[in-house]
C-alpha cells in the first residue's frame, strides 16, 4: 500500500476524572507504534505532539449558560490546533491518526477530517459521548465529542466544535454498554445508527461491523474512524480511564478493524483514551498500536 500515515499526538486529560490519559501519545509511541504501521506496508511520519497545556495551571471549570463543561476553553485550544493539522495532513495526501489523549481530542480530529469532504464516522466506544454541558452529571468533556460535532445543545452554532460534513445519518456506535438516561432520550430523537454489545452477542461482530460501515459510507466517500480502547473488555485493555466490563475481546477488535481497512475508505483514524497509569506493563498501549495496524490492512498472512 502506497501510503503515508502522519502520527499526530494530543496529549490531554481534560477530559477525564482520571489523570494519566496524557500521558497515552508517548506510550503508544514507546509501544511501537512506528513498527507496527511498518508491518501493515505503510510508512509512519510522526509530526510529534500538538501543544497542549497541562491540566494544573489551568482553570478546570467553565461555566456555560446551559450548564459546565471542565476545561472547555483549553478542549477549544486544543482541537482547533488539532483540526488544522488533520486538515494540512490531507491536504498533503497523507492520512492523519491521531493518538490521545482523551476523547475530546475527536472533536479537532473529525472536524479537521470533515473540513473539505461529506463524512461517515464510526465509534467504538464502550461510551455515547453524546452528553451535553446541560446533561452532563460530571461535566467531562470526554463523555460530548459527538454531541459537539453534531452542535447539539451548548454545542449549536459553536464553529470549532461543529463539523457540517458529518451527519447523524452517517454515523455509528459500535459495542455501547454505557449510556446515560438523557443520551437514550437523545439516540431516540436522531438518525444515529447504534449497535450495542447485545448486538456483536446475537450477531458477531464481523455482521455489526459490516452494517456500521454501511450506515457510515452510505453516499459519502470517506470513513473516520474513532477508537476508545475502553470499547475493550478491561480483562483485555486494563490501561484505561473509565473502563466498564462486558467489552469486546481481542480477537473481535481486531476483526472489526480489518474490515474497516477492507473497506478501502479510511480517512482518519483516532486512538483515545490510553492510560499507562492504570495499565500492566504497557500491555494497552501495545494493543492499541496491533489494531491500528489492522485498520490500515496488516493481517496474520
């Protein structure tokens, strides 16, 4: 495969109650991230890490007409920065992964993605990241990426937040065990495709993952792709902020990613949420890092 994936880092934890999620962008580099993109016939590019500042010397609460969302302003920093270097990534022909970092890094990543083009996303999250600063029982900004694509609540009209290239209609959650009362209410009133870890039981996860690429692709020609290692049952990524049991095995992972790559649509790619405090010998980050390979078409032979 002629291509060139551009690592960009975002090393936050604005978004978690945990700390030590920033600290994910270098342990996935430590775990070979470069090698494993090697393996899959890609070549790496790693254009380091965006600046982001520490959580300590910034003020976490920010206080919103409709409710809180911690670090907001830095979260706005951040992604802005980070939208602009996925954009520049594709410009250039490249193809951009970003490595966080928590969740809230996809809001730069997709918009930045969704800049020039109609988009379909796909997220594997244990998680619907659909709350609101009005909802939100923590006010973490991790648990609203999509809320703030889609300009939902707080969110509408706010430009460094929204992506108009992507639509509800072209976006799926994949293996969700985690969803708070008024994320219900909000799936039920949206056009977003949702498979729930019910659903890979029933189904397996080859036929979910196929029908979640379908939804995504349908009438655009672009796939983003967001990866919560906390989609993974935490007996199989342990290195994680808000892990929930129940989550998809090593081997589901791993076949879903290949048949994102056999798609032939991957744009951008996110890995969130990795957190080498709470993890065993680097052992998620090491996973992390097998994944991405397989989404950009690494196989056993």
């Amino acid at each position: 495969m002629d291509r060139t994936v551009r690592i960009i880092g975002a090393p936050t934890d604005y978004g978690a109650n945990r700390r030590g999620v920033d600290m994910g962008p270098s342990a996935l580099r430590y775990a070979g991230l470069d090698a494993q993109l090697s393996a899959a016939g890609v070549t790496p590019l790693d254009a380091g890490d965006i600046d982001a500042p520490r959580a300590e010397v910034c003020d976490p609460q920010t206080t919103l007409a409709s409710g809180k969302a911690k670090f907001l302003t830095e979260t706005e920093a951040v992604c802005r920065q980070l939208a602009d270097e996925v954009a520049e990534t594709l410009a250039e022909g490249h193809t951009p992964l970003v490595v966080g970092g928590d969740h809230s890094v996809a809001i730069g990543s997709v918009s930045g993605s969704a800049r020039e083009t109609d988009l379909g996303a796909i997220w594997f999250d244990a998680h619907t990241d659909l709350n609101t600063p009005a909802t939100s029982p923590s006010g973490n900004v991790h648990g609203m990426p999509l809320a703030a694509l889609l300009g939902i609540g707080a969110f509408d009209g706010v430009d460094w937040a929204n992506a108009p290239g992507l639509q509800a209609d072209n976006l799926a959650l994949v293996g969700l065990r985690s969803v708070d009362d008024a994320e219900a209410e909000l799936l039920d009133d949206t056009d977003i495709s949702v498979f729930t870890v019910s659903d890979i039981d029933q189904r397996g996860i080859t036929a979910v993952t196929n029908d979640a690429l379908a939804t995504a692709t349908d009438g655009v020609d672009d796939l983003h792709v967001s990866l919560d290692l906390d989609w993974l049952d935490p007996t199989e990524a342990p290195g994680v902020g808000t892990p929930v049991r129940g989550g998809v095995s090593y081997r589901e992972a791993h076949a879903a990613m290949e048949r994102v790559a056999d798609c032939g649509l991957l744009r951008s790619l996110d890995l969130v949420e990795v957190n080498p405090i709470l993890d065993e010998s680097n052992e998620t980050a090491e996973l992390a890092t097998e994944l991405a390979a397989s989404a950009f078409g690494k196989r056993i032979l």
